[in-house]
C-alpha cells in the first residue's frame, strides 16, 4: 500500500456530525483499523496493514482531528470518535467489522465495542488499558501537558500539517487531546460485559506494565485456571506479550505482530 500526502487514496464519510476520513485497501473480511494520538492510518499502520490487506478489506481512519479529519466545534472524547467509527460502519453498509486499535485508537476500539456492539466482530487491542490508572504514572502526567511547541520538532506534526484541512488547527488539536486524555476513567464493568473475542497486546516495555495486560485478560475470563488437555478451559480472547516491544515501536513491529494477529482474525470465533 502507498499513499501520497498529495494524492490521497480514501474518502469522506459524513457520520456523527463530521466529515470522516477514510481508505479502503485490499478485499475479504472488514478490518477497521485505527492510529494512536497525533498520528494517521498512513504514518503508523503503512507497513501491518499492507501485511494485512492479503486476506482483509482494510479500513484505514483518520480519526477525528487527526490527518484529513479536521476538528470542529464539537469536544473530543473517546466516546465521541467511537460512535463516528460505529457510523463509519453503518455508512460502508456493512453489518459488523472487525476493529484494531493503538493507543488512543485502542480506546476508541474499545468504546466501540461497549456502545455499539452490534457493529463489532472481533477487537484488537495494541498498547490500550481499560482505565486509565492502567498506564504508568508518567504517561498519565504526559497525556495531560502535551506542549504544541514540544511536538513541532517531531515527525508527528510534520505528518499532521502535510495532510491537515487546516494546519493552524494544531494548538488547538493539542489542547483537544490533553483534555480528552487527561480524563479519569475505568470501564472494568463494562470490559467483563463484552461478548466480543478480544486480543490483547502490549509490548513488555510499553506505556503500561505487563501486569495491566494480564489483568484485562482477567476481566474477560482468561488466565483464571489451566486450560486443559482438550482445551475447554480456554476463552474465545487472547493475550500477547511483546518481546521488545515499546509504546514508540509496537505499531511498527510486523515481525511480532503478524504472528499473533493472523491467526486470531483468521479465527471462526465471533461475537
């Protein structure tokens, strides 16, 4: 998959109030896939999803206020940027899809599956808690003071301003975001009332410990007893553990991710 800043591959879908960017690559089963925080589908899922699209339809979103997705009047909230992913679905005519997520989109994912379940098949989780007290104290304290001055001298904001409806809108895409993440929030409850089968995947050195990842997996039944010989102990979700894997590479590793994705997407099991 190629896309150019200047040839854009995707589409706009009018959901939930604003116009949602979005690329469909590849054929087969429906695979919504979307970026963590400052990113776009094309700067942080280039290399897994042109991996993916041999055996899904993959579609690609620039979440609200991020890439071509411009911000307007309405406050950012994980909720908010699910129901525009439930939308997207509806408006692709499609019953359910499957959905991957990375950190912000992780959340997103998530919020998805909780308030629209009917639109998800399977969820797939990189690098995203459940509560917010998930991630290590300094990521919490770094979610909420991003600098827009800070982030101009990174690859972020040069990817943001080459796409962006309008690129002036970045100090307040800041101040957006430093607001939505600096909310408290723990959606335990609604995590154990799932029906969908989720993968759960953090790196061993991520922006949560280990630990937050065995423990959502607690919630959704798995890792409470031994399996079994036959099995019949096991849940339709899975946990993996990524060895070197970082909050800054996860999304980048296909060598550690393809073997844990393909075999749980290829999976018959479904909401």
């Amino acid at each position: 998959m190629t896309t150019n800043a200047n040839q854009p591959a995707g589409k706009y879908a009018a959901v939930n109030g604003i116009n949602l960017y979005y690329e469909v690559h590849g054929t087969g089963k429906p695979l919504v896939m979307l970026h963590g925080g400052f990113g776009t589908f094309a700067t942080m899922f280039a290399a897994l999803s042109s991996a993916l699209t041999a055996n899904h339809q993959v579609i690609g979103v620039d979440m609200y206020g991020h890439g071509r997705t411009a911000l307007t009047d309405r406050p950012m909230s994980f909720e908010s940027m699910a129901d525009d992913i439930a939308g997207l679905i509806e408006y692709l005519g499609l019953e359910k899809a499957d959905v991957l997520g990375f950190s912000l989109g992780g959340a997103v994912a998530l919020q998805t599956a909780i308030r629209h379940p009917e639109r998800v098949n399977k969820l797939v989780l990189i690098s995203a808690p459940f509560k917010r007290a998930g991630w290590h104290p300094e990521m919490q304290v770094g979610m909420k003071s991003n600098s827009a001055e800070f982030l101009r001298n990174t690859p972020l904001y040069d990817a943001y301003v080459s796409v962006a409806p309008k690129p002036e809108d970045f100090t307040r895409l800041v101040s957006q975001m430093n607001g939505a993440l600096g909310q408290d929030y723990d959606w335990s409850a609604s995590v154990a009332a799932l029906k969908s089968p989720i993968l759960i995947i953090a790196g061993d050195s991520d922006g949560m410990p280990p630990a937050h990842a065995v423990e959502f997996f607690n919630l959704l039944g798995g890792g409470l007893k031994d399996a079994g010989w036959d099995g019949a102990n096991m849940i339709p979700s899975q946990l993996a553990i990524l060895p070197g894997g970082t909050h800054y590479n996860i999304n980048f590793r296909t060598d550690l991710l393809l073997p844990a994705l393909t075999p749980f997407l290829a999976e018959n099991k479904q909401a």
